[in-house]
C-alpha cells in the first residue's frame, strides 16, 4: 500500500504517513502540533474505540504544546534514598608572615 498524503491542518504542511497510522495521533514535526493521521480515503478515520483494546486507556492529545517536555517529580521510597551528608567542619590556616 501507498502512504497516506495529507496537510497538517494547523499550519499547512504536507506529510506522508504509512498506512498503518492511520487513525493514530503523531506530533506534526513542522509547527509541534498533535493532529490525528486520517484513513487512506482522507476521510476522517474510525473511532478510536476501534483502535484500542478493551480496557486499555485511550491516547488523549495534550492541550497545549507548551505541556510537552514537562518534568514531574516522583517522590522514592525511603530505601532508594541517599544518605544525608556527612558533617565536616573545615579550618582554614593561614601562614604567618
């Protein structure tokens, strides 16, 4: 099968996407948009529920770029932490003249 040609409809871009995306969500990699690939017709494609399986969550496109490379912080469990720094007192000396 051929690729699937279509515009980003954010910015415009034409792009190629194999026929096994087809219905899948990609970042438009001129403008960082998320758009969903249509099907080969152009046509919008099926339902995600047909794409995914039962019980498994559905991709959900972030609302804003501006999320996209966000950090979240993970709290350890205790046995994973360091151990807290070692006290050291430090004198200095000084040479007299």
């Amino acid at each position: 099968m051929s690729d699937i040609n279509f515009d980003c409809p954010n910015c415009g871009q034409n792009l190629d996407a194999p026929p096994d995306l087809a219905g899948l969500f990609i970042e438009c990699p001129s403008c960082a948009s998320v758009i969903k690939v249509p099907n080969a017709s152009g046509l919008p494609a099926e339902s995600a529920e047909s794409k995914t399986l039962p019980g498994k969550p559905e991709f959900v496109a972030p609302a804003k770029s501006e999320d996209k490379g966000a950090t979240m912080r993970i709290d350890l469990p205790d046995e994973f932490r360091l151990p807290p720094p070692t006290q050291r007192k430090f004198t200095i000396k000084r040479k007299e003249r």
